[in-house]
C-alpha cells in the first residue's frame, strides 16, 4: 500500500489516508462516526469513494475482527464482496482487500484470493484479460478510472494508461518516460471531475 492514499468522491467528499494523519471530509454520518470512533476502530486499511455517495471502508476493530463499511456499493459489487446474510463473504480478505470506483458505474475490487469488476473502460478490461493471458492472474497494485474511458492500471509486472487530452501533463509524463513512469508512482486518484492527485517516488 502507498504510503499516502487520497481518493475523491461525489458532493465534494474526500478523504486522505497517511502514515500520520486521516483527513476526511463529507462523508456519510455513519462513516465518519466509525473513523472518529477509537472503540471502533484500531487500524485503517482503505477508503474508496465514488459517484452517487458510494463509500467503502475497510478496517480492523480492536477486537481482532475486519470490517467492510459501505454505502451505496454497486449492485453487482455486493455478491462478490459479502455474504447472503449482508456480513462479510468469507472468500474475501479484508486486509488485502481494495476497489476503485469511476464514472458510468465503473468498478473493480480485488484482494489477494481473486477480483471482481463491472462496466470498465473497453481498453482497461482488456489490459485485465491481457495480464490473465500473460500471466495466469490479475493482481493490480494501483488503478484509478477516469472520464470517457481514461484509466491508470499497474500491476507487479507492468503498467498500462490512457489520459488522452482530459489529463495533458499525465499523457506527456508517461510519454517522456514510458519505460520506467509508472513504475515510479505510488498512487494515483482521479475525482469526479477533473480533480487528480499523483504521487511519485523521487
């Protein structure tokens, strides 16, 4: 996991996860209350936030137990991630456990036992089959999904981006650099609309 995580989401919500600090803002009162709640909460895993209010919170309570909170979750979503009761599916490792969410229900969550996704940018579904053809599986180390089928995918063996003219500065950093650009990113984390932040390593 990156060392600082952002991630933007619908009616100016946001929320920054670090080594030191959690900032959020706008969040659903339910979340928010568990991320301020110490007798909740022991150890933050991730948040991802989307369109729509969706909001996915993964953490550990002090009690030893892994907790997936969420709102709004796509329809499709749900089968993969939880149970027929509304707990935790128990194919799913919550610590390792992560989704990205983008416009036009796009999604795709994963963990380190498999992944689930639903109505991705055509040329991101097909970097996926290509790294299950190559590689016999699909393990993303990052991946954010933009507007109008723009998307940032990698994985321990490559990377793969598509910024088109919506993100200019990003098309012409991994044009300068194709070899080793991706490589160097820690995280990335498009908004709702054009709003994005990049961390790199130096």
């Amino acid at each position: 996991m990156a060392n600082a995580t952002f991630s933007f989401g619908s009616e100016d919500s946001l929320f920054q996860l670090t080594p030191t600090v959690n900032v959020f803002c706008n969040l659903a009162p339910d979340i928010t209350a568990a991320l301020h709640d110490p007798v909740r909460l022991q150890k933050l895993h991730t948040v991802a936030l989307g369109n729509n209010e969706t909001c996915f919170v993964t953490f550990d309570q002090p009690n030893g137990v892994c907790v997936v909170a969420h709102i709004a979750l796509p329809e499709t979503l749900e089968p993969w991630l939880l149970s027929a009761d509304g707990g935790n599916s128990p194919e799913r490792d919550i610590p390792s456990l992560r989704a990205v969410f983008g416009p036009d229900g796009a999604w795709c969550a994963w963990d380190k036992n498999g992944y689930s996704k639903g109505n991705l940018p055509r040329e991101l579904d097909a970097c996926i089959q290509e790294e299950l053809k190559t590689h016999g599986s699909f393990q993303p180390l990052i991946m954010a999904i933009g507007h109008e089928g723009t998307y940032f995918l990698k994985t321990k063996h490559q990377f793969y981006w598509h910024f088109g003219s919506h993100y200019p500065e990003l098309s012409d950093y991994f044009e300068k650099d194709e070899k080793s650009g991706g490589k160097k990113v820690d995280s990335i984390q498009v908004g709702p609309t054009t709003n994005l932040v990049i961390l790199v390593s130096s």
